[in-house]
C-alpha cells in the first residue's frame, strides 16, 4: 500500500473483486463455528460486546442524549452511560439498539462487500473502533477496542487483496450471526438470575411491556437480519 494520505485514500476507496464463492462460505462456517464453540466464543464475544454497547452509544447521540462513558468487562459484559431524559422514546431507542446492532452492523457489513467495497469496510471499522475509544471509561475496555483495532488494521495494511477479502467475509458473517446467541444467553440468565438491570427488563419499565416479549423482539429482529443477509451474500455468489 502506499505511504503517503493519497495513496492510502485510493486504497481504500479502490473496488476490489470478490473472492471465490467457496472462500464465502468456508468465511460462514468459520463464522458459524465461533458462535457455537465455546472457548472462542468466549474470545470473539469480546466483538459482539463493542458492537452492542456501539449500538447504545450511537442511538443515544442520535436521540439527543448526553454521552458520558462506556465501559467494557472481562465477562464480556459491557455498560453504555448516558445524559437525558430517562424517559421516552429516545430512553427507549437507545436501550433497545445494543442487542440488535451486532446483527445489524454485519447487514451493513454485507451491503458494503456486495458493492466489493473491501478495503473501506475495513477501515471504517477502524474508524468505528476509534471514535468508541475516545469514550472508554476502563483499562480493559480500552485494551479491547485496541486489540481488535490492531488486528482490523494488519490485515488492511499488510496482507495482499485475498487475504482482506476472506477475513471481511469471516468478519461480517460473525456479527451476523453472533447477534442470536446473546439473546439467548439473557433470557438463560434472566430465568437464573434475575435482575433489573437487563436491557429487556429496562425496557419493561420504560413501556410497560414484559421484558421476555422484548427478548423475542430482540431474537426475531436478529434472525430476520441474518436470514436475509445470507440470503443476500449466497444469492450474489
């Protein structure tokens, strides 16, 4: 790549070709098997937090609220605090984002790899991961967004075209499908442990709807957002 703000912008704006549809789907079962193993789900969770607690950031800066913080947990856990009114349908957009967005942003992911935008996939996420890291409140959140920001930007600055390709694909089908299991894993804990500090129970207070019916909101919003992204990456192929 180049070395000058030029030749990185035309690098990054440059269109690329699609890898070979056996590259796409061997991306998905990797994908997949990181979702349902669990010693690198527990690894890759780390992804998914940042992309929920991404998701309550933004929607609250777009619904006018205040934002002060977010913090990031070995656990995977992750806290999103915000100034505003704690009630409304800002208050509600913005606790309703986190467990949708991972879902989401992989949807946004795909639409940008079916234009072959591979390389600006790539550092947008970079981009992404450092605006979020202006706003980290802890040590570990901040190793957190730094890590998967270092590995985002070595495979976008030193590894050819191929390999950038394979790792977007694997990329964007994680968040895809990652955005399913977290919801489950609320409503497991929800029945375990109760607590009132659960975005669907947060939810429950603010509309007065019961907290399980926001978990199947959340788990219905996601799978429609994955079923059409695969259906969207396999249609192309």
């Amino acid at each position: 790549m180049g070395t000058t703000f030029g030749d990185v912008w035309s690098e990054v704006l440059t269109v690329q070709s699609a890898p070979e549809q056996w590259i796409i789907i061997a991306a998905a079962v990797l994908a997949l098997a990181a979702v349902l193993l669990g010693p690198p789900w527990r690894v890759a969770r780390n992804v998914v937090t940042i992309a929920h607690e991404g998701g309550h950031a933004l929607v609250a800066l777009l619904s006018g609220r205040q934002l002060t913080g977010i913090r990031l947990h070995s656990d995977t856990s992750g806290v999103t605090v915000s100034r505003g009114k704690p009630t409304g349908i800002g208050m509600i957009l913005t606790v309703f984002a986190g467990y949708v967005s991972p879902s989401l942003v992989g949807l946004l992911g795909i639409l940008m790899l079916m234009s072959d935008r591979i390389t600006a996939l790539l550092w947008l996420s970079i981009l992404v991961l450092a605006a979020m890291l202006l706003m980290i409140r802890n040590v570990y959140g901040v190793v957190s967004i730094v890590g998967t920001g270092a590995v985002v930007f070595g495979v976008s600055w030193f590894t050819p075209t191929a390999v950038q390709a394979a790792f977007a694909y694997l990329f964007t089908w994680f968040l895809l499908f990652a955005g399913v299991r977290p919801v489950l894993e609320l409503q497991i804990q929800r029945t375990r442990q109760p607590s009132p500090h659960s975005d669907a129970d947060q939810l429950a207070r603010l509309t007065g709807v019961p907290g399980t019916l926001w978990v199947v909101v959340f788990a219905l919003v996601n799978i429609a957002v994955t079923a059409l992204g695969a259906w969207l990456l396999l249609l192309r192929g």
